[in-house]
DNA sequence: TACACTTAGTTACATAAAGTAAGTTATTAT
DNA sequence: ATAATAACTTACTTTATGTAACTAAGTGTA
C-alpha cells in the first residue's frame, strides 16, 4: 500500500518527467516546432516509442499535432502552453547538469 | 544513426532523472535522512527496486548512505552536496505541477 | 532458550515497457 | 514503373519493474 506521504500532483508531474524520453522530447521540441523524424533523429528515440510518446503527451495536453497540407503534407509536432511551462524544469535540469555532471564518462549512447 | 544534438551532460542528468523512481527518492530525501523502509513506505517503492536505486544514486554521489552505530544499527540515506543541489530541479517540477496538474484526474501509476 | 518482530536487504519468478527491425500507406521524384 | 521519403504500426526480443517470499542480525518477551 502506497500512503501518498507526497502530493498526488507532484507525483503526477514525476510520472510523467520519467517516462523514458519524456523530457527530452519535450526539450527538443523547446527548440520549435517539429517533425516526427526530425524529433527521432535528434533525440535518438525508435519510431515506436516516440509516436506512443507524442499520443501520450498530446491526450496531456502538452504537445500538440498539427497537419499541414503542404505540398505532401507535413505533419508537426509543438508544445502547447503547458509544455512551454516546462521550461523552467528543463532549464533547471540544464543548469545543474552544466555544475555537476562531468562530461568525459559512462555511456550515454 | 543518432547524432546527439542534445548536450550529453545534460542527457546524463536527463536519464538520471528518468529512471522510475529516482526523482521520488531524492525529493523524499530532501526532507531529511531517512532509513530504508522510511523511504519504501513513503515513496511506494518495491524493496528491490529501492535498493537499486540507492546503490546507482550511491555510484553517481548523489546519495550518501551512512551505518549509525546505535542500538540495533541504524542505516540512513542522505543526499551529498550534489544531490541537494538538485532541489531547484524538484521545485521547478513542484510549481509546475501546481500550476497545470489538476489533482482530481486517472492514473498516476 | 525459544518465538516473534523489525530492519535492511536479496532472490526467484511474472508482467510491463523499450528496443529492433521489417512492413504499411501515401506521396513524390526519376 | 521503381525507388525514396514521411509517418507510423506490427511482431518479436530484451530489459526493467512488480510481487512476494526469504535471509541475516539484532531485540523483546515469556
């Protein structure tokens, strides 16, 4: 039995946050808006899970999906308001990974 | 073929934070040391699990585990200087969590 | 001393989540 | 018509988590 000794919206928060990719996802897409393969290459995510991902985050409201009838038809990928809120989570992350994580080790891939 | 357009300290302290139950664990221990059931029961984590967690925590130094010579023995986990300067992390998901979680909802795991 | 209880874990087994790679549908370039 | 690209999905494998029982050391009680 879990007593939520912690706040259920925190824990929400967190859930979400660490969900594999998750952040970083939301990190990339920081940088603008996005296409699927775009966002895949850059963050280094299979197919599969990222478009699970995307879904999960778009039923949250915080990425959103937009077809574009370009020319064949592009389909994009950006933060709402609510991930645009995460920026400073993100930054924070950011920052304390610049103090605090040496560079030159383990594997990140 | 990933190419990191992502800074790879910054994807370090991502994968850090993105495996389940980390974030809960140091933001419990931001309250204080605490014993290892005192976080299990707190936090909603399988022995196991939390086990593995403070040892990998241990490993990057961000939690320090000390052996109290009391009465029985008393083995307490605190957070080292780096794991303490984490808690901007914690409260900027904290204020966002406040701001676009709403309490009510599903799942939280 | 024997029995039960607590703390701090570990072990074995079951389920869920991720990774890999190939396949799909639509469109476009050659 | 053939090959290529974008945006996914499907099938199958590997890894991570969950569950629950078990261990070792110490303590409390009768």
């Amino acid at each position: 039995m879990k007593q939520p000794t912690i706040c259920p919206r925190f824990e929400k928060a967190i859930s979400l946050l660490s969900q594999r990719w998750t952040a970083l996802v939301i990190y990339q897409l920081l940088s603008g808006p996005q296409r699927f393969n775009e966002i895949q290459s850059s963050v280094g995510i299979s197919g599969k899970v990222l478009s699970e991902r995307l879904k999960d985050l778009e039923h949250q409201g915080v990425v959103k999906r937009e077809v574009i009838p370009e020319t064949p038809v592009i389909i994009e990928y950006s933060l709402t308001e609510k991930g645009l809120s995460m920026e400073p989570i993100l930054k924070a992350i950011e920052n304390w990974s610049q103090a605090w994580i040496e560079p030159g080790s383990g594997s990140a891939d």
